[in-house]
C-alpha cells in the first residue's frame, strides 16, 4: 500500500513539473521563446535554439547587438521576436 502511494505521489510530482517547463513559452506570450542555445551562426547574424514548448529547433536573425548577447549567453535563452514562420527576428535576449 506505501509503494503505491509512492508511487501515485512521484507522477503526480514529475508530472507537474514537466508539464510547467513544457508550457513555458506559451505562458510567455505568442511573441517570445526560451529554450537551449544550439547554434551560433556570426557569417549569417542567425542563431538556433532549442524550443523548450515545441521541443524543435528555431533560427533567428539578428542585428549586432542580439548576437553579442546571445555569444554571452550560457546555455539557456529567452528571445523576443517578431515575424512569422521561418523568418523570425530577435528584438531581445536574456540569459538563464
């Protein structure tokens, strides 16, 4: 009987948890994503990263002052944005 309240309390917790990261960019407005830096392209003024929502990879375009920030992020990102579809452009950076 213990293990199985154990256990109904370890999904209900890891289900909770999961769930709040997954809704993280929603709740963040329809303008904004966070997610893991991927890659960096300074030739193009692009980066990608790892949407924590969607869990798939997205590329912005960036003035000079978006990819300084983003070269000094470690790891994490939230990113302003604006645009549609393939052809986003970052107008804000913050590191987590």
């Amino acid at each position: 009987m213990k293990q199985k309240i154990l256990m109904i309390s370890a999904v209900v917790v890891i289900s909770g948890v999961f769930s709040s990261a997954l809704l993280a960019c929603s709740a963040m407005g329809p303008s904004t994503h966070a997610g893991k830096v991927l890659s960096i392209d300074e030739d193009k003024s692009t980066f990608t990263i790892l949407d924590m929502e969607t869990l798939s990879p997205i590329t912005f375009n960036a003035d000079q002052t978006i990819m300084q920030q983003i070269m000094d992020a470690e790891g994490a990102a939230i990113v302003d944005f604006t645009g549609e579809g393939a052809s986003l452009t970052a107008t804000g950076v913050r590191s987590r």
